[in-house]
C-alpha cells in the first residue's frame, strides 16, 4: 500500500509540473500576440519611374514595413535618391537601392551636360590643347583661326583669328571622364604628349554649327581659363595687319588731334567699301576719311580688307 501511495504522490507531482508548464506557456504566447511588432520607415517610388529619369521629389513617398533585414539595403535618406537618375524602370512601391540609381558623379556623360548643351568631341594635339594638361571639369575657350580666301585676285576673308566661344566645360579627355583617372593613366604609362586625342566639350546648343564650321574650315585652339575667373571678354579678334603693330601703337593713349574722342564705331569692312564710302557713310562727308585712317593706323587708304574691324571716330 505504501508503494502505491508513493507512485500516486508522484504521478499527482509530475502532473501538477506539466499543467504549471503549460498554463506558463500558454500566457506567454498571449503576452507575445499582443506586442506590436516594430516598424521602420523606407522611401519607395510613389509612381512607375522610367529607366534614365532623373528622380523628383514628388515621385518619393514614406512607408512604414515591418523591422526585417530585406528592407536593410533599401535608401532611407532622401538626399541620396532625389535628383539622382534611374539606372532601370522602378516600379510603383519599389524601394530605391543603391545599385538602381546613376550618380552624376559615376561617369555617365549624358548626365553630366546641362539641359540646354550637347556634348561633342573635337580633334586636339598638344599643341592645340595645352599640352594635353587638360582634365575632365576644367573651363577653356576656343580660339578659331581662319585662313585668307580669295576670289579671283580680291580677298574676301582675310587671315583672322577670334575667340568664338568662352567658358566650356571638358567633360571628357579621350575616354577618361574623372581628374584623378586622367592624372593617373598619364602617370601609369609615362609616356609623351599624344599626337592627337579627343576633348569632348560642353557646349551650348546653339553654338554648335559655329564650332563644327570652324574646326571644317580652320584650325581650332583651346584656352584653358583661371579657376577663379569667370568673366567672358568680347574680343574683335585679330587679323595679320594687326601682327606688324607695335607696343607703342597699341597702347597709345593720345589719339591723333582731329580725330574725335568721345565715342568710337566698330565697323566691319564689307565688298566694295572704301575708305571715303565708309566715311560718307558715317559722316555725310567722304573728305573726313582721314580720320577713319588715322584712328586705325592705315598707311594705304586704297587697302582695307573685305572682313577687317576698323574703328569710326565719332563725335
């Protein structure tokens, strides 16, 4: 009898342990169901977003998800997705992620022009382009000259040089696009100046023709510009009589006593003009072309050149 009151004292003991046990886990599970699970914020496409558009803030929403590890690789900085580009179409809902984004800063040089310039390539030499020290981000300007031309025995165009455009941006030398690569492949090869090479320009939409003329009929120079100087100058470029001028003549600063100083014309010699017809023409009166000739230093007043900038002394 005692043997059996022991084995039923213990049968009663284990029971009463396994129905603790459970009760124990039973109001765990429910303390558990009833915790809120946390939540993290994530930006996800509020629109289907085109491959290679560039991303707005109206395109970008806030969403709450749960706290999972398949949200750890999504952007959650505005900053690092608005104004970037989309590499791939970006469905609605879609979280952003590294990897589905251009940044102007990787290469790309569709991304890098202004909305209003296209990027185009011109043909350089060292002698041409500074020594080929020209990197990706410098400014230049680009200086046209232009051979004489002639019909029959009379020059139409005289040997000229100008400055044509000002301030362009390099967006590429050969096929580098970043400062450091350009320093470093010149660096690795150890080599001298290349015959020839690329420059590929920013340059404003409606100068295009003008830079595509220029480098057809002539011989194109780049000027590489200060960093900190951003003013453009209006030159009246140069032509050869301006190579036999001296210091003297070019800064002289007391003009001949009968030519009027207040104001002076800029005129560009067209077909036909003399000096006496430019003068009736200004003037009313073709006997004052002496001032015309004196204000420009003109030895012969019978040659003046068809394209060539004169100045008019005006009262």
């Amino acid at each position: 009898m005692k043997s059996i009151s022991k084995r039923l004292l213990l049968l009663s003991f284990f029971l009463a342990l396994i129905a603790t046990l459970t009760l124990f886990l039973y109001l765990q599970s429910l303390n558990t169901s009833n915790e809120t699970p946390r939540k993290i914020t994530i930006l996800v496409a509020k629109e289907t977003i085109a491959a290679r558009s560039i991303i707005e803030s109206k395109m970008v929403q806030e969403i709450q998800v749960p706290d999972d590890s398949i949200f750890n690789d999504y952007l959650k900085d505005s900053s690092k997705i608005i104004g970037e580009y989309t590499k791939d179409v970006i469905m609605k809902n879609e979280g952003f992620r590294s990897e589905n984004l251009i940044s102007k800063n990787n290469g790309e040089i569709s991304i890098m022009i202004d909305n209003n310039n296209r990027a185009i390539s011109i043909n350089a030499t060292g002698a041409s382009a500074v020594s080929n020290l020209l990197k990706p981000g410098d400014r230049v300007d680009v200086v046209a000259s232009l051979p004489e031309k002639k019909e029959a025995t009379e020059t139409v165009r005289p040997e000229s040089s100008k400055i044509i455009l000002q301030n362009l941006q390099v967006l590429a030398v050969d096929k580098s696009i970043n400062r450091e690569d350009t320093v470093k492949a010149k660096t690795d090869i150890q080599e001298e100046v290349p015959a020839t090479f690329l420059v590929t320009l920013s340059v404003p939409l409606l100068d295009i023709e003008k830079l595509v003329l220029a480098e057809t009929i002539g011989s194109l120079k780049l000027v590489l510009r200060p960093l900190d100087k951003e003013n453009n100058v209006d030159t009246k470029g140069a032509v050869w009589q301006d190579l036999t001028k001296t210091t003297a003549d070019n800064t002289k600063s007391i003009p001949p006593a009968s030519a009027p100083t207040d104001k002076t014309v800029l005129y560009t010699v067209k077909r036909g003009d003399t000096l006496k017809s430019i003068s009736l023409s200004f003037y009313g009166d073709e006997e004052k072309f002496y001032l015309i000739k004196e204000a420009n230093n003109i030895q012969n007043e019978n040659r003046i050149l068809v394209g060539e900038v004169i100045k008019v002394p005006m009262n």
